[in-house]
C-alpha cells in the first residue's frame, strides 16, 4: 500500500478484517478516494443546524427530527 489509499486499498482493508468493530457492511461506504464510516446505525433528517451547547444530540431529537431512516438506505440513495 502507499501513502494514498484509493477504494481497491479500502476494500482489501476491509476484506483483510482491518475494520472489526462495524455491524454494518463497510463496502457500501467506500469511495474513489475515501471510506465514508457511519456513525450510527440510524439518519436523521433535522429542521435545521444545532448547537447543542452542553445538552445530550439525543435528548434534542424529539424537537428537530423531521424523518428517521437507516443509514444504509441513506448511502444507497445519496450514491445513486
């Protein structure tokens, strides 16, 4: 491998088990250039950018989630 990883790069990581601690299947999230990780198993559409200035994302979501899908379906739309 050289100092750039490009998606064969990625993939082979992957394949080779490099990536242990993911539910999800990480060949979806490679790029060209770049392996996209989820953070969470789940997206969310919000009403608008938050700064949650010492206040728990999660407790906030009830008041901003204008949707909720998982975050593979999100990959799948937005990369097709």
């Amino acid at each position: 491998m050289s100092g750039v990883l490009v998606d064969k790069d990625f993939l082979e990581m992957i394949d080779c088990g490099n990536f242990t601690k993911f539910e999800v299947d990480l060949k979806s999230y490679v790029q060209p250039a770049s392996l996209d990780l989820p953070l969470s198993s789940k997206c969310y559409l919000v009403k608008d950018k938050i700064l949650p200035f010492g206040q728990d994302i999660e407790s906030l979501l009830p008041s901003i989630v204008l949707s909720e899908a998982s975050s593979l379906l999100f990959v799948l739309l937005w990369t097709h």
